[in-house]
C-alpha cells in the first residue's frame, strides 16, 4: 500500500517525465517479478540519416557528379545509468515507542508527503540533465512592459518547425511570472468566452502549438560578464563534442555555468532533411561548466553526446552546420554583457518535442534478505519501498527508493528562451 501511494502522488505531480520519452527501460536488463538487473549503460540508436541522389548510375549523378555512398549509420548516442548520482531515497526510523502508535491516516502521513518529495527531486534532477542537451536557444526580446512577448514564443515554434521537429505532442514550460506575462498580453486578442477564461483562470492551456505548463522548477541561469572576443582555436572536426575557444584577459576568472550557450558567428544551423540553412547562427551548449581565467587562454568546452557536429562531408548524413567551424571563427556567449562586469540572470521558458528527451526510471529488486519490500510500477515510473527491523534495539527503518535519469536524444526538437529576470 505504501508503494502505491507514493507513487500515485509521484505519478500525480510530475510534469516533465509525463511528457518525455520513456521507452527505454526493456533495455536497461531483462524485467522479472524482481525487478530489474541493471547494466551500467545502454546505446541508443536514432534514427539514420541518409541522401538521394538522381539517376540511376550508383558512381555519378544525373549531371555527372561522383557519388559516394554514405555509411548506414544509427548515430547511437550512451545512456549511462550509476548507483549514485540515478538514485534518490527518503529514509525514516521508527522507535520502540512510534511503533506503538497508530498512524490514523497512514496514507498522508506516510507514503504521500515520502512520494511528493522524490518526485519533485527527480523531477528538478531530470530537467537539469536534459536541459544541458538542448542546442537551440535566443533571447527574450519582449515588449516595453514585459520581458517576454508572443514574439519570442513563435520564434521558438518556428525554431522547431524549420527542424522538421514534429508538430504533434509539443510541450512548453514557463516559470509563473513569464506566463503571467503572456496571458496579459493575449487577454483582449480572442473571443470574449476565450477572453473571459484567460482573465478568470489567468492562464492559456496551449500556445504557439505547444501545450503550456506553469512551471516553477526551471532553474533560472547566472551568465558572467565576457570582455573582448572570443574565437575558435583549433578546426572543428566532423562528430566533435568538444569544442576549444580562446579568450581574452579578463577582470578576474570567470566561471559560466553547465547550459551555458554559445555561437558560432555567420555560421547557420542546417535543416536536418534539406541540408540548407535555417538563417539562425549555430549555437551549442556546454554540456558542463567551464572557467575562463583572468589572462585569458583556451578553454575545452564540451557538448552533449546527442549534438556532435557534423560538416557537409560527413558520410552519414548527419550534417547540422553550414561549414565546420575554422580557427579564428568568432564564437559569442549568450547573455553574456560586454560593457559591464555584472552577471546576467535569466529565467529559461523550454519548448520540445517528447522525443528530443528520453528517460528511464527503474524498477529496483524486491528480493530483499532480512527486509520486507514492495515496488509499484506505473507508466515508466516505479518507486521501491523496503522495511527491515532492528531486533537489537526494537526499531524499524523503512527507506522508499528511485533510481531514474533523463538526457536529450534529438537535440533539434527543443529550444531554450534566455528571459532576463525582472
């Protein structure tokens, strides 16, 4: 029963697991009435990417230009799994004494409040780790009144769409105040029904064809002043995760934070089908953080697995960029002030596809010897809860468990909006 009521709150108060991919957990071992025998990694294999070409001869084209054939390549990108930082537990201990009394309401004294903590948890843990994987991102632009307009959120939609990101099961998360925002400037823009339940419910339940959540667990980001420029240091090679940029001196070191995004100037993000530009500058984030000393110097900054650059030349048809980026191309942080030396702090309002994330939450053993456990199991979620008694000094620990992990598996269906904070 304590199984089930904490996950049925975990289940009840999740937003962004709920709308992810989450098929993966058939191959993290083989599933058994006690649960799952855990590997520490597994392969994802995305879909392939490939070209046509005209004619029928396999050396040259119709017009005569030589062919070569691409590899069939997956792209697999590692999902890997720990025993240390995937898990999340509450545990309590019960003396001789509180195992006398009653829990009148077991349910919410014991096994809700256990449930609406590890959800939370995980949650804000699996929106952390994916947000680092997604590759797209502008600034806010807003209105003279607001720091986000209808504007920036249709420029994320057409973000999305110009990456043939599909249309159907979009989501968009906005921290409260940035919905607020929205909702006011679209109060008088509708129908007086739709109208009135803007005003009265103070919200839009879908917009720009996303559906929209009110969501409070985005983490705001802290971007470092930057002086002077920055550029490439060294070609960028064909499936390169990292990318080394040289800086400039500085007033101190400078430390920007995991999500922070770059880009790489007068250098286009291609459409994935066409191969042709989408006339927004490439930007990348950076997977971790990274430090930029007071002298300046080259900095390895490292990108997701799932957003490996790939030129024109590349044989599996994975091409993402217009050119591969050369030494000495301008590379420019987001948000980053040039005429001060003040961080800049923005909320982020996230738009995506269910597939551009994948996750996985896994069912632990049961199995247990010298504890009592049960695990429930529901929609990709599953939560374990074990009790083992202290014959020694007459006490009970009764610990609930998760063990899940998210990570970006299609970098082009999502985009991140950088709102600066009021």
């Amino acid at each position: 029963m304590l199984a089930k009521n904490a996950l049925a709150v975990m289940h009840n108060e999740s937003v962004f697991p709920r709308t992810i991919d989450n098929q993966l957990k058939d191959q993290f071992g083989s599933e058994a009435s006690n649960g799952y025998k855990t590997g520490t990694a597994i392969a994802i294999n995305r879909p392939a990417r490939v070209k046509s070409t005209n004619g029928a001869d396999l050396t040259v084209d119709a017009d005569g230009n030589p062919i070569t054939i691409n590899d069939f390549v997956e792209d697999p990108i590692t999902f890997p799994m720990d025993n240390k930082y995937s898990r999340l537990k509450v545990a309590h201990e019960f003396d001789t004494m509180q195992l006398q009394l009653e829990l009148t309401n077991e349910k919410s004294r014991y096994g809700d409040p256990q449930g609406m903590q590890l959800s939370n948890d995980l949650e804000r843990k699996m929106v952390r780790e994916s947000l680092v994987g997604v590759q797209n991102g502008f600034i806010a632009v807003g209105t003279p009144t607001a720091t986000i307009s209808v504007d920036d959120v249709l420029n994320a939609q057409a973000t999305l769409d110009s990456l043939t990101c599909p249309m159907a099961n979009r989501t968009m998360l906005i921290p409260p105040f940035a919905r607020a925002q929205l909702s006011g400037q679209n109060a008088t823009l509708f129908t007086p029904t739709t109208n009135e339940a803007i005003v009265k419910k103070g919200y839009i339940n879908e917009y720009a064809g996303a559906s929209m959540h009110s969501y409070n667990m985005l983490p705001a980001i802290s971007i470092p002043a930057i002086a002077g420029s920055a550029s490439v240091t060294s070609n960028v090679t064909d499936g390169a995760n990292t990318v080394t940029v040289t800086f400039g001196a500085q007033a101190g070191n400078k430390i920007f934070p995991a999500g922070t995004i770059l880009t790489f100037v007068n250098n286009a993000r291609v459409n994935p089908e066409t191969r042709e530009s989408i006339g927004t500058d490439y930007t990348f984030t950076a997977k971790e953080s990274f430090t930029v000393l007071a002298a300046g110097g080259n900095v390895a900054i490292t990108i997701d697995d799932s957003a490996k650059i790939y030129g024109e030349d590349d044989n599996g048809a994975r091409q993402n960029i217009v050119t591969l980026p050369l030494a000495g191309d301008v590379v420019t942080i987001l948000g980053a002030s040039t005429t001060d030396n003040n961080a800049t702090v923005f909320d982020r309002v996230l738009m995506y596809n269910e597939m551009a994330f994948t996750a996985v939450c896994l069912p632990l053993r049961t199995d247990l010897e010298g504890a009592n456990a049960q695990r429930a199991d529901y929609e990709g979620m599953s939560i374990r809860v074990a009790t083992q008694y202290a014959i020694g000094d007459d006490n009970q620990t009764t610990r609930f468990d998760v063990w899940g992990k998210a990570i970006s598996q299609r970098p082009e269906y999502s985009v991140v909006i950088f709102v600066p904070k009021a």
